[in-house]
C-alpha cells in the first residue's frame, strides 16, 4: 500500500513507537480514509499523537498512569489521538469528526481520541 492513497495523512504517524511500519499494517484503512475526510473540512494540520499501540506499548502506558484502555481501540488500529490545545480548533475537529461517522470522541486538554471500534458503545463523547 502506499501512503498517497490518503490526502492529508501517512501511514508512518500512526505507527506504534516501538514497531516502524505498524501504522501500515495494522491500521484500518476506512478509519484513516474517514479521519481525511473529517479533517478536509478543517484549515489547520492535525498531528497524530498516537495510532497504533502493540499491547505491549499499551500496557506501558497504563503503568506510567495514562488512561489507556485494556481494550483500547488504538490495538486494533481502529482509533487514534490528535494533539489540540485549542478550544476553537477542538470545536471544529469535533464538528468534523461527527458527520463522517466517527463517533466516539474523548477530549482532554491536549488532545482529541476518536475511534470507530465496533466491540463499544457508539455515540459518546467523554472527558479525560
């Protein structure tokens, strides 16, 4: 596969920090097609904080006190974390992110996670 099959994102950003590639080969391809549909819709770049995660790597996360999921969509590749500090700019990937189908949204400070798990509840929007 290659990366220019998307318009606004490569396969390297949601790679796992302890696997090159991973992005590529475990990432689902409609979830990244969805998230580039969404973020047409904004006039600002969106950096991916996290996109794969190995269980392993997840399960570091959950020792140094992140609020990472046993059952975390980003194992499966179908889930992802983009950094916004901004209130105006969070408004707007929300916005986007909706209409497209990406429904589960967490909101923290820093960042935006959404996801299209289909083992989860859909609909919700919650606060880290």
């Amino acid at each position: 596969m290659s990366d220019s099959q998307f318009i606004y994102f490569n396969y390297s950003e949601f790679d796992c920090p302890s696997e090159v590639g991973s992005g590529e080969k475990y990432m689902n391809k409609k979830f990244i097609e969805l998230l580039d549909k969404a973020r047409s819709k904004c006039n600002f770049s969106w950096i991916i904080s996290s996109g794969y995660r190995s269980k392993e790597h997840n399960k570091e996360l959950i020792k140094k006190g992140y609020k990472a999921s046993k059952t975390s969509a980003h194992l499966t590749g179908d889930a992802c974390d983009i950094i916004c500090k901004d209130s105006s700019k969070r408004f707007e990937i929300v916005q986007a992110l909706l209409p497209v189908g990406i429904q589960r949204i967490g909101i923290s400070s820093e960042f935006i996670h959404c996801d299209i798990s289909q083992i989860k509840p859909n609909k919700l929007i919650w606060t880290y």
